[in-house]
C-alpha cells in the first residue's frame, strides 16, 4: 500500500471519532507541505495498527509530523492510538517524528513484545510527548536507530528501550520517563553539532549498555537520573 498527501495541509492518514485504520500488509505513507505536514494521525479515539513493517515520511518547511495523537473533543473517553507491531522507517528529519497527546490517552507503540533482532526501526526527527501521551519504542537491533532528542510536558510518558546494538543518537537536551540501555545499546550525546546537551532520565535500566558524552576539560554532555 502506498499513500501520498501534499497541499497546504499535507495529510495522509487520519483515524479521527474513534475509527479504527487496520493496515495488513507493507506500508508507504508520505506526506509533504510547505504549511502544515502531518503523515499519520490518530485523534479523538481513533485509532491506527500496523500489522507489517512501515515507511513514513515527512516533509515540509512548516510544522512537520510523522506520527501524532491528539485531541480537539476533551470529552472523548477513547484512547487514541498508533501501534506499529514490526518494523518501522520514520523520516521526519528537521521536524517532529512521534507525537503524543490525548483527551483520555495518547499512545504511540513501536515494536513492542518483539524478539531481539526481528525488526529494525530508525527514527529520524524528535519524540514529545504532552498530556496524557505515551510514547514507547523497542529498538533492539543492530540497524536500529533513533536519530533526535525528546522532550516530555506535563504528564507525557517516554519509554525507549535501546538494545542489542541499537542505538540513540541525540541531537539536543532530552528528557524521558523510562530508558533501558542493554546488550550493546548505545546512547549517544556527542552527535549534538558541538553543543552539550543533557540527558534527563526518570528511571534507567538494564545492563551492558553504553553512553557516549563529548567532553572538552572545561564543560561536558550531562546525564541525570
């Protein structure tokens, strides 16, 4: 299946009032616009599954969404959902790659339950996550690889698992709820363009994980836990 949106608001797919968009088979989605680019949308109770792997794509010089759940009806009582169960390519370079809000919950699931070394998933752009979102994302392959920074607000949840050779490559100061870094993970603040950043972590976990910081005798990448 391949689905492309352009215009002023470039959207490709949207489950909105509690509907619920199934995908079965390989997907390319793609969305581009030089005002408002949003390529997959769950709002309202509705709902997105990705049953096979996933290209989603991005463009745009404006606000620019790969994935995002949100709401407008705060009286909705449905979580709205995006649940890729396999692998999954997300290019939203320069923009916003994972969203999450919502009126009940805002989730966002990808490669969840999967065994280690089954799906690669690359994520090119940031991870927010606002009111009642919740963001969790296995990365457990060595082509594995989340290329952004993330950033939590109000009771947002971020949880990343980076393993078996994955890796996070931070692009600016980021926050999360839940970070394991195991078997090979690699966390990777030095590819900031010269800046130092700092890693605010709630609560980590695993063992045989790495993290890598730029630091020059005077000032250096940070980590909180």
């Amino acid at each position: 299946i391949k689905i492309t949106a352009g215009g002023r608001n470039a959207r490709a797919v949207v489950a909105d009032a509690e509907g619920v968009i199934t995908f079965k088979e390989q997907t390319e989605l793609a969305a581009q616009s030089t005002d408002y680019t949003e390529t997959v949308s769950a709002l309202n109770g509705g709902k997105v599954v990705f049953e096979d792997t996933a290209v989603i794509t991005a463009i745009g010089t404006g606000y620019v969404y790969g994935v995002s759940t949100y709401f407008y009806d705060s009286s909705v009582t449905e979580d709205s959902s995006i649940d890729f169960q396999k692998g999954v390519y997300i290019n939203a370079a320069g923009g916003t790659a994972i969203s999450a809000a919502g009126s009940a919950e805002g989730i966002v699931t990808i490669n969840q339950g999967s065994a280690a070394g089954a799906n690669e998933v690359v994520i090119f752009g940031d991870i927010e996550s606002d009111i009642k979102g919740v963001v969790n994302v296995n990365l457990n392959t060595a082509g594995s690889v989340f290329n952004g920074s993330t950033s939590l607000y109000d009771d947002g949840v971020i949880k990343l698992a980076v393993t078996d050779g994955a890796a996070w490559r931070l692009t600016g100061t980021s926050s999360v709820t839940d970070l394991k870094a195991a078997a090979g993970g690699k966390i990777d603040l030095s590819g900031d363009r010269g800046a130092f950043s700092t890693l605010a972590i709630q609560k980590l976990t695993g063992t045989g994980g790495s993290f890598i910081v730029d630091n020059d005798g005077t000032d250096s990448d940070k980590i909180t836990v």
